[in-house]
C-alpha cells in the first residue's frame, strides 16, 4: 500500500470501536493509516513475534471466541497482516463448513467456487506476509513540482498516487474499487492528470480527468487508449473504437473541455494509435500494429490530415517499438529493420530508411528517451531477460553504462525538463520500485521502497538460466529457481510456469506470490522460453507462427521434461503445469500431450479450443490474433486449429485441473475454461474451478487475487507435497 493512503478493513468497518485510527496533523480528519488496534493487548504481546505468523492465530482465536472485548484495552502496534487476518476470525469465518470444523475463507462476493475445497483460515495465516507486498510503478514527472506519478495499490486495487521527494509519503489523487490502468501529468504547466480505467476487466477503457480524488469522464463507449499529451500541453490524442467497435481511430480533445473532442483519422483495423506529437505541434507520428513481427510507422500532418508512411517501401516484414520526436524533429524509433534484434535507430524521412545508433547486435533495445536537448538518449538492452541501462551521446556515438542500479526488468523511462530519468525496476528481491538517474553525473536515486516478507529479499532464489536444445535442434532456454536445500534437502517437486502472449518472454523479475512456493513449501519453480518467445531474435519469435507451426513448441516441452528428469535436484514424479492466456494454453497442452508426466496443471484465463477463442475474442482484436494462430473461417485451417487445441485431446488429460477466468475477459473469454472443465468432469476427472464476475483476463482486485492464491497454494499442496492442503474442509 503506497504510504499514506487510507487503508480500510473489514474489522474497522465492522468493529468500530476496536480500531484507533491517527489522523492528519493538519486536522483535516482524514484517516491516513490504521496504526494502532486494540485487539486483546495482553495476549498479542505474548505471543506475536516478527515472521511468527503462527503465534498470532492464538489471539487472534481468542478474540473471536470473545465477541464483547472492551474497548478500553490498552492500544499496542499490530502488523497490517494481523489486522486483516483478525478480520477475518472476527466477521468472515464460516465456523464449522468443514468436517474439521475450522474456520474458513469464504470465496469474495464476485466469485464463483466450484468443486473447491474450502480454504482453511489457517492456510491465510501461513501465507498472509507474501499477499501484503507492495510495488509502484513510475508514470512521470510533474514539469512544474518536479515530483512524480506513481501506480500503486490502495487498499483492494491499483490508484494514481504522487511523490513529492524521493522517499516521501504519497498523495493518493484516485480513489475507488477498480483499478487505475494508468495516468499522465500535464507536460506544460502539470495543471491536468489524466487517468485511464475500465470497469469489472471488461478492458472498455475510458479516459478521465483526476480533480480532488474524483474522477470526471471525458471518453464515453468503445475502448478508448493512448492517451498522450501534445508537447504544449494543450491537447490530448488518443485511439478509440467508438465509431464501430472494431476499428481504430485517432481522437483529439482539450481535456479541460470534453466537448471539443474530434476524430482527426479514421482508422481501419484496430492497430492504430498515436507515438509523439512534435515540439512545434504540427505533426505527430503514429504506429499501425499488425502483429509482433510487423507494424508501421507514419507521419501525420495535424493540418491537413495526410498520412505518410516512414519506411514504405522495405522488403520483408518490419516491426517497431517506441518512436519520439527529438527538439529538432528528428524521429528516433527501435525498429528491426534488416535485423534479427530491435535497435535504436535515427529514421531518414528523404531516403525511407534508418540509421543504427547503438552498438549492441546480440540483444535487443526495448526502450529509450531523449534529453530535452536532444544530446543524449538513454536506452534499455534485454540481455537474455535482464535489463541493462546506457546512454548514449548522439554527437559522438559514445555509450555509457549507467550503474548501481540493481539487476531486473526496467521499463516506462521517461526523462524529465531538468534532466531526469525516471524509470521503474523489478527484480528478485524487490517487487518493483521506482529510481531516476541524473543524466549528467549517473548518479541513482531510488524515490520508492516496495515491501514484501521480512527478510523477503535475502532469501529468494535467484533465477538459474537453462538451457537444453530440441529434437530438432533448437536452443530453448529457461528460469529454473530452486528452494533452498538446507531447509528443503532432497529431490523437490517442481512447477513448470509458460508465459503468455505467445510473444512473451520469461524475465527474472519479481516472483510476487510465487515465492511463497519455492520458500516455504520447498516446490522449485521453471519458467521457459519456448520457441515462440520474445528476446532472441525475429527469427526465433516466428517459429510458431500459423497452425502448421503452432505444434512445434511441444519439442521444445519434451526437451525440457527430459532435463528436469535429470536433474538431481529435481523430483520428476512430482511435476506440475501452469501458464496464464496463451501459457495457459500451453499447460492445457501440456496435460493432454505428455500424459502421466504432470501430477496436476493449472490452466489461468485458458485457451482450450482455438477454433472458438478466434470467433468468440472481442472484435477488435480478432483479426490481429488470426495473423498469429490462423483463419478459423477457412475450413482447412480450421481443422488444422481443432487438431492443436486442448479441447480435442480433453481424453487424454488425467492429472487434476485448476481451471481460473474472469467472467469479463475480453480477450480469453471464460467459456474457454468452462469448456474445458466440462469436458474432464464429463469423464469424471477432478477439476476446481474458480470464475469473478467483476474480472476480466486475470484478477486485478486484491480480494480475487488473494483467494486465487490460497486455492492454487491448496491446490499445489495436494497434489504437489502429498498434503491435504485443505484441512479435512469439504467443497463449497
């Protein structure tokens, strides 16, 4: 929870008179931290310790056997878990659903339980210091306070907070139940914050204008992104889909006035979206996405409306990321034009080609920023999934590596008026956190300290890079992060976790919740890089391309399979599969493939029958996912697309499923895991089931969030480590 804003809970809501909340100096009454409760003093004291989780559930027992507890007990310092873990014994346990009697975690109100064994209050205590952590995301700098924006959890969701100083408390600007996606301040004068939120993870963005922690809508209908401040800050541009729900078109409006709205391109197909605007606001340059390997870059004339491609007339396919204008309108771009990585290039407008700056050919560049005076551009290099930070003087072509910045995932760099690169950094001991870096001395500030588990960063694993090669001779690679072996000897079981996309990519960043797996259950945790994957090259990110290809990652599935079964280290007999989206998918297929090498998967917003996810994903986004996986309308793809699909296979899976979907997802849609649920209790296979109504492609409520963790911890237990995992609990 970023610092300072208000944190309300179940008990203070419920139990008024336990809680003694401090408030603002300035006597505004606002309640800024819940820093005291007066839950049974003399009991707590005795019995909680630091990282004992297990001894405050005494007292915590005590009190919800104990209803009429004064109010007049002398206040002591409560950790925020033991707050809400109280909440939960006084006001949402369910005494006695199970055969044990114990109390349990009821499902939040928006979700759906099936075949789910009830989750023990116990297992909540056990896991309650890995479900409290906490991460920012840096968003940008305020041109006039110097200060930033920041994304970060407030209470149940994501909210826009500012920072005025590195290490100051945050002024929390939304408030609400659903999340915030994103926000921008004002460049010119820092007068107007813009926000971009959906609601229940339909993905409808909506843009608005943030005034005194209210919400004030400009966009209403269709899914509205991109939101991006001319350089002036007068006006915003941004995409939307509006006009017809499937194509993309380019809007501008002065925020200060809604009604000025006006479509300035009309777009076909749903790739479209602005990159820059220039300094002197005649132009803006613009991407058209097709697919990772191919998108465009053009040019705009804000007068006249014309549209000119930048690279028209390059062989083979060209892909982009980020572009910007410089102060002098030369255009920067990452591009892999003639190349198997993104670099960063300068764009020639006269000769439609572009120019490499960075010297770096084995990686690829993901991102960059210009100074304001256009002499240096700081840039990211992926190597092999770990972010490295340079900068390179435009004059000379000379590069600098910025260091003392801890290893991890760097994005969102934005470089302030002043001088000032402020960019956000995931790694494995901190969940996310946000640094800038002075352009002139290199020197690193760190402005946010994400919390976790105590100790939590001295004892996560570090990630283990894998590498085997295919049947057919490709180099796959992967993140193997082992338990401890002082605490966990032995062979461990181990979870096999395929990213999404499929154009993803498995990076060593923070493993959030996972860590409770590998830490305190001894379960070792591998994350592949299939064929199919991001980060090593054009070539590599193609190879399961179309339905004649898409089969192929299952070489690279065995490869891995027979590593980890020789691996000393590793327990093959005790295997599991996970994956979220398109890494769904994969272990769906995983099951169904590699019968009897997988004890239990866990398939997260799933697909299971591509045939159907192609007609049933959201209109806008359906004919770019066909240039990924296929036609399903012409009918020898789509037999070809039937074939590959879990769903089609269904009979062979014989390993217990935890199938999770958000009842909104407009992407994956839940019929995919309904289908597949169906099917294997059709043949009288377990499955467990969770689905949130006010989710869409993955759980973004903290509640939803939670209870997904604990199922999937009970799931894991069970079928993982020979336990129960659900405390004799029957199903809800």
């Amino acid at each position: 929870m970023m610092p300072g804003a208000t944190q309300p809970l179940d008990l203070a809501k419920r139990r008024p008179d336990l809680i003694q909340c401090l408030r603002r100096d300035n006597g505004g009454g606002t309640c800024v931290k819940l820093a005291w409760c007066r839950l049974c003093a003399g009991v707590i004291e005795e019995y909680e310790r630091p990282g004992r989780v297990e001894h405050a559930m005494r007292p915590l027992q005590l009190i919800r056997d104990r209803p009429n507890i004064p109010a007049t007990m002398p206040s002591i310092a409560c950790s925020p878990w033991t707050l809400r873990l109280a909440s939960i014994l006084l006001v949402a346990g369910v005494p006695g659903a199970g055969n044990s009697g114990e109390d349990v975690v009821p499902p939040p109100a928006a979700m759906t339980a099936r075949g789910v064994p009830a989750v023990p209050a116990a297992l909540l205590a056990r896991v309650m210091p890995d479900l409290d952590y906490q991460s920012s995301r840096f968003l940008g700098w305020h041109p006039v306070r110097k200060s930033i924006l920041v994304g970060g959890r407030s209470d149940q969701s994501r909210q826009l907070f500012e920072l005025a100083a590195p290490g100051a408390d945050g002024q929390q600007l939304t408030f609400g139940d659903e999340p915030i996606l994103g926000g921008e301040f004002n460049p010119g004068s820092g007068d107007i914050t813009i926000a971009i939120a959906d609601e229940g993870g339909d993905e409808n963005y909506q843009l608005y204008r943030v005034e005194a922690g209210r919400l004030t809508a400009l966009t209403s209908g269709g899914r509205n992104l991109g939101a991006l401040w001319t350089s002036d800050g007068r006006e915003i541009g941004y995409s939307t889909t509006r006009r017809t729900g499937l194509d993309t078109d380019l809007h501008m409006m002065d925020p200060r006035k809604p009604e000025s709205d006006r479509l300035v391109m009309e777009g076909r197909g749903g790739g479209w979206s602005f990159a820059d605007f220039s300094q002197d606001g005649r132009r803006a340059l613009l991407f058209n996405f097709f697919s990772v390997a191919q998108s465009g870059l053009h040019e705009f004339d804000l007068a006249n409306g014309t549209v000119r491609s930048l690279l028209p007339l390059q062989p083979g396919l060209v892909s982009f990321g980020r572009a910007r204008y410089g102060p002098d309108n030369t255009i920067y771009a990452i591009t892999d034009q003639r190349s198997e990585h993104h670099y960063l290039a300068r764009i020639d407008r006269a000769l439609g080609d572009a120019k490499r700056l960075n010297p770096e050919r084995d990686w690829s560049v993901e991102d960059f920023d210009v100074t304001a005076d256009g002499r240096s551009i700081a840039y990211v290099v992926n190597e092999d999934g770990t972010s490295r930070l340079r900068l390179l003087d435009v004059a000379s072509g000379g590069v600098r590596e910025v260091n003392g910045i801890p290893d991890g995932i760097i994005s969102g760099l934005d470089m302030s008026p002043w001088g000032e690169l402020g960019f956000s950094l995931s790694g494995a001991d901190h969940p996310g956190d946000v640094f800038s870096v002075n352009i002139a001395t290199l020197a690193v500030t760190r402005w946010t300290r994400g919390s976790g588990p105590i100790g939590d960063g001295a004892r996560n694993s570090r990630a283990e890079r894998v590498h085997v090669r295919a049947s057919d001779g490709l180099p796959v690679s992967g993140l193997l992060y082992r338990p401890d072996s002082r605490r966990f000897p032995g062979p461990r079981p181990v979870i096999v976790s395929f990213h999404g996309g499929p154009e993803g990519q498995s990076r060593p960043g923070y493993l959030g919740r996972m860590n409770y797996w590998i830490n305190e259950l001894g379960i070792a945790l591998l994350l592949p890089n299939v064929r199919g994957s991001l980060g090593y090259g054009r070539t590599f990110a193609a190879l399961d391309n179309g339905p004649d290809r898409r089969a192929d990652v299952l070489k690279d599935v065995r490869a891995l399979i027979g590593w980890l079964e020789n691996d000393a280290g590793i327990d093959s007999k005790r295997m599991g599969v996970t994956g979220g989206s398109y890494g769904g998918y994969m272990a769906l297929q995983a099951l169904a493939r590699f019968p009897g090498r997988f004890r239990a998967g866990v398939s997260v917003v799933g697909i299971s029958n591509l045939v159907s996810f192609l007609e049933n994903t959201e209109g806008y986004r359906r004919d770019l996912r066909r240039i990924e996986y296929g036609d399903e309308r012409d009918p020898a793809t789509r037999r070809k697309l039937a074939d590959i699909s879990p769903l089609s296979r269904a009979g062979r899976i014989r390993a217990p499923l935890l199938v999770v979907a958000g009842r909104n997802d407009p992407r994956v849609p839940a019929s995919e895991a309904d289908a597949i649920a169906a099917a294997l209790r059709g043949q009288g296979r377990p499955v467990w089931q969770l689905t949130a109504a006010d989710e869409g492609h993955g759980f973004a409520k903290k509640p939803n969030a939670d209870f997904q963790f604990l199922v999937t911890t009970m799931f894991w237990q069970q079928h993982l480590l020979g336990g129960d995992g659900t405390g004799g609990q029957r199903a809800y």
